[in-house]
C-alpha cells in the first residue's frame, strides 16, 4: 500500500561538472579529450583547424601522456571526480530531502545532461535548478555547460522554471567552506601560499569583456567593479583576496597563478609552473598551494599540483611543497550547496 503522505519531488537540481575519461586507458582518455577539446567555447580556434588539431596532434600524441596521469589519479571504484560527485548528490538529497530531486551530470562524457534532464522530464519536475560547479564565471566552463542544458531542452515543446547559477566565487558561505578546509594548516609553516586557477587563453578574456576594459595584463584584474565583474581573472584575483582576508595571511605571503596551459598562444597570467619554479629559485622552502577554482579533487589538483609541480619545486632547490585538498565531500560545502538551492 502506497503512502500518500509521501511528497513527491517538484523542483530538480542538476549538478553539473566538467566531466572524465571512464577508464584511464588511452582509448578512453582519447575519446574524451577528443570530446572536450572540440568544443568550440573551449579551444576558439576555426572549426577546420580545431578539428585537424584535436584529432591528429592532440589525440594521437597528448593522450598516452595524459592516459599515464590518470592512471596516477585512479581508484579502484573509479575517477576521483565522479565518486566525489556521487557523494555531494547523494549528501545534498539527505540535506534537501524528498520534495528535490538531486542529480549529477558532466559536461563531457558520462552521466550525460541528456540523461538527468530526461528523468526530470518523466518526473515531471515543474522546476529545475543548474547548477555548473565552477565558482567563477568563464565560456570555457560555465558557457559550456548552460549552452548544453539549452541544446537539450530547445526541442521541447512544454518548460519548467528553469534557474541557471552563473557563479558563487564570490558567496559568503562558500568562502566559509574554503576557509574551514584551510584551518587544518598551520600556515605560519610556509614562506608562500600560491591560489591556482584554472588558466584560459588571453583571446578568451578580450572576448568576454563588453566594457573595453581588459587591458592583457594583470593590473586591470586587480580589483573587481562593474565594468569586469565578469572577467575571469578579475573573479580569480577577488577570490584569492576574499581567502586570503578569512584565512588572515598578509599580501606579501600570497600570489595568485594561473595553470594547465595549452598551445602556444598567451594564456592569462602568471603560470603557475613559472612561479613554482621561481619561488625555488629564489630560495624559498616552503610553499602551500590550494586551486579555489576546483570544488573537487581530479587530475588538475592531485596530479598536476599536488605531483608534478611538487616535483618541480623540490628539483629547484624546494625542501616541502603541500597541497591543500578541496571541498570535496564537506559538510560546509554541502550546506553552500542546499543555500544555493533553497534560495531559487
């Protein structure tokens, strides 16, 4: 016998990450990159020219490479990225309880948007809530994601409420998560503590920025106002200043960096292996490094900070490089997440 007092869910919210490989052999991880790097918000480039890159140089010669990193990043359950996923979805459900229907989604590969959003159609879910889960704004990320969601649902004949976040680097809540993960380091232990984001070409800024503002340099983004509130950088640069404010550490102890770089063309600056590799140089010892960028740990934090850029830093001279994890599965992040929700 059924419980009619049971509520059925009426509002869905999609959390939707970038996405990985399903096995770390390369003709998985070539397939994937093959899907993520022809997408045209993410490598700009004319359609014929991304197409030969992505397919001969790109595909043939990145993926052995890249198939070797997430071998270092893999578990016995699977990616990293998808199995902290599950765990905000399921988390979030407990958190939001049964009149939501939580689901994941990547923006490349699987769980497919497709998926989740054609079982928010058979539950017939009069609202729907996106949520990209990247913290600052980009085309490359969130541009991506919110123009996929409207791919699938311009076929449709009959729409929900749809509400779409843009961006939550900025929210109070989220830089309180941040700041509970940094209180289990001493920080009086490192001479520098380094805020990586993800890196994104330079083209890729001037194209966003309706104001005319953008100058190509690091001093326009310096501080964030009306005319680049919704430049890249600018967000990476005021995210930092907003950590380094809760975490109480001084100007001259942080920087701000940029990683992840591909092709030749100028991306936005400075690069992260730069500045490692600097830092060693200049006799520095100590180093933290943490990426505000990521909400969850994947190939970019784990291998490319915490293994690659270690190794760089202890080859020039470096004694301790440590990487701080991020939000992954925290109660703090969990509630930033239902706040978003029960707010739309």
């Amino acid at each position: 016998m059924t419980n009619n007092n049971v509520k059925k869910p009426h509002t869905g919210v999609l959390l939707i990450n970038l996405g990985s490989p399903d096995s770390p052999a390369v003709p998985d991880v070539r397939k994937y990159l093959i899907e993520f790097l022809l997408d045209p918000r993410v490598m700009d480039i004319p359609a014929w020219n991304r197409q030969l890159l992505v397919r001969g140089p790109i595909a043939i010669g990145r993926s052995p490479r890249t198939s070797e990193e997430y071998q270092l990043l893999w578990t016995p359950e699977g990616s990293p990225l998808i199995l902290y996923g599950y765990e905000v979805r399921d988390l979030l459900q407990q958190r939001l309880g049964n009149q939501y229907l939580v689901s994941l989604a990547m923006r490349y590969q699987s769980p497919s948007i497709a998926s989740a959003l054609d079982h928010f159609r058979e539950q017939g879910l009069k609202k729907w809530i996106i949520i990209p889960l990247f913290p600052q704004q980009a085309s490359a990320t969130v541009g991506s994601v919110l123009e996929k969601v409207m791919d699938e649902i311009k076929k449709d004949w009959v729409f929900p409420q749809i509400t779409m976040i843009n961006q939550f680097y900025d929210r109070s809540d989220f830089i309180d998560a941040w700041k509970e993960v940094g209180e289990k380091y001493d920080f009086d232990q490192y001479e520098k503590v380094m805020f990586s984001y993800h890196g994104l070409p330079q083209r890729q800024l001037f194209k966003a920025d309706r104001n005319h503002h953008c100058a190509g340099d690091t001093l326009c983004c310096q501080t964030i106002h009306s005319k680049n509130e919704y430049c890249y950088s600018a967000q990476c640069f005021h995210n930092t200043r907003l950590l380094q404010e809760a975490w109480g550490l001084p100007d001259e102890k942080c920087i701000t960096t940029f990683q992840s770089r591909l092709g030749r063309s100028e991306w936005v600056k400075p690069y992260t292996e730069d500045v490692v590799r600097e830092l060693a140089e200049e006799g520095y010892k100590n180093v933290l490094i943490t990426s505000p960028a990521f909400v969850a740990d994947c190939l970019e934090t784990t291998v490319e900070l915490g293994m690659e850029y270690k190794e760089l830093f202890l080859e020039h001279g470096g004694k301790r490089f440590d990487m701080m994890e991020s939000l992954n599965t925290s109660p703090a992040w969990i509630e930033t997440l239902f706040n978003m929700v029960t707010e739309n």
